[in-house]
C-alpha cells in the first residue's frame, strides 16, 4: 500500500461504521460513551444522522462489562431496527478475555445475526471448532468480518481459507490499527504492515491520529470503522462531544478529500 494521494475522478466515499462504545470503556472514560440499550439506541440515531452507515454493536451486563448475551443482542437489535432500520447491525463476537470460543459459537448460533466480526486468532484458541464457527455463518447466511491484528492473522486466514475451514464469500477484512494500550497512538504507516489483498477491507486505529489513519486507508479503497471503542478524541487530544460529532467530523475530512 503505497502513500498516494487518491486520484478524484476515480474515488469513492467509504463505508461508515461506527463503534460507539466496544468492550472494556465505560462512563467513567467519556460521559457520552453509551452503555444501555436505549444510550446505544440514541448513539445509533445520532451517528445514522451525521452519515454512518452501519452501526457495530457491543452489548454489557447490569454491570456494565462486556457480554455476549444472545437475549439482550435480540433485544437491542429489535430496538435498533424500530428506531433506525435503515441502519445495518453488525454484533461483535469479540472474547475480550471474558469468553472462551465455545460461547462465541453459541453466540453466533443463537443471535443468527445478519453481519458479524469475528477475529481469527480468538478463534484459533480452539481450532477444532474452526470449521464449525464459518459453516454456522454460511449456513444461516451470517456475513463474516474477520478480525486482523498484524501479517500473521493475515496469513492464519490465507491458510483457512485455502483449506476450507472459511468457507467461499467469507473474505471481508477488519484491519486493526493499535491494541488496547496506555498512551497508544496508531499511525497510517501502521497499514502497510497488512499485505495487499484484493478483498474487501475496512480499517479502525486506536488513538488521537483515528481519522488521519482512516483518511489514508479510504486513500487506499478501504473502508473505514470510526467511535469510541477506538478513539475519544480528536488529533489534538481534545475529547469528542459524542460518537456523532466524530462521525460527522470523519465524514466531513473524507468528502472534502474526494470533491
């Protein structure tokens, strides 16, 4: 992936998804992060409006940690479909050290979502139930964003790929800029570490340089995922009013890039 300038006459505005909230933030971190269905469900609303286009969607407990409960990911997502149903919903299967990869199929399994991020090294903690996770997904017509951390999972999903275990259509990729780590500051250079690949491809990073790392990767053709599970402040350090503001700041970055 080379630093290029995007050519206009040919470019095209990405993909918006927005992570408002993730797994392990909490109010405590920003006052907006939202929390409860109904903090998520206004989020939702307020990032459809400045432009996003999908919404990826973290569930917690009563208190407040992370969860992958098929019950409450129902409940949520009905309320996110009566009150933005123009809205795509993607669920998270993420571990975040709480869940063991049986739980993440269970999830799957009974939620039957119709999009979902799943990270190939959290799966390859169990590889025999590898084949199961992406059969499921296949079967019930589960859309696959695979998780990438660096080249490794890259080449771990090449392998899987090419012995069956993901299955045909199973290629979209979510490339991670950074990791949950005190101080950490993702940069655009950060993607050339992911090898170039002719699937479809959407980048998130972690720190104040979030929209100049997604600024690039549109530049590329990826699409971009934006919110505070990455980011809650902007590239001065300045923290967002709430997810939308950022949303439409990121928005506003990329269409002056390609008009």
């Amino acid at each position: 992936m080379s630093d290029t300038r995007i050519n206009t006459e040919t470019a095209r505005r990405p993909y918006v998804l927005v992570a408002p909230n993730g797994a392990r933030r909490g109010r405590s971190d920003h006052p907006g992060l939202p929390v409860s269905i109904d903090q998520i469900v206004d989020a939702a609303r307020a990032c459809f409006e400045a432009g996003a286009h999908g919404l990826h969607l973290h569930i917690r407990d009563k208190q407040g940690q992370h969860a992958l409960d098929a019950g409450q990911y129902l409940e949520t997502m009905a309320e996110l479909r009566r009150v933005v149903p123009e809205m795509d919903i993607q669920i998270t299967t993420e571990a975040a050290g709480l869940f063991e990869v049986p739980a993440q199929l269970a999830c799957l399994e009974q939620v039957r979502p119709d999009w979902a991020s799943i990270s190939v090294r959290e799966i390859a903690r169990a590889p025999e139930l590898a084949p199961h996770v992406y059969g499921l997904c296949a079967e019930q017509g589960t859309r696959v964003q695979h998780i990438l951390y660096d080249a490794d999972d890259a080449a771990l999903l090449k392998q899987w790929q090419k012995a069956g275990i993901v299955r045909d259509g199973q290629v979209d990729r979510l490339l991670v800029l950074g990791r949950y780590t005190s101080g950490q500051q993702s940069a655009p250079k950060d993607l050339d570490q992911f090898p170039v690949d002719t699937s479809p491809w959407m980048v998130c990073a972690f720190g104040a340089q979030e929209h100049a790392c997604l600024a690039y990767a549109a530049q590329q053709g990826g699409d971009v995922r934006v919110g505070f599970e990455n980011s809650l402040t902007d590239q001065t350090g300045n923290q967002w009013k709430d997810n939308a503001a950022s949303v439409s700041a990121l928005i506003a970055m990329l269409e002056g890039a390609v008009e």
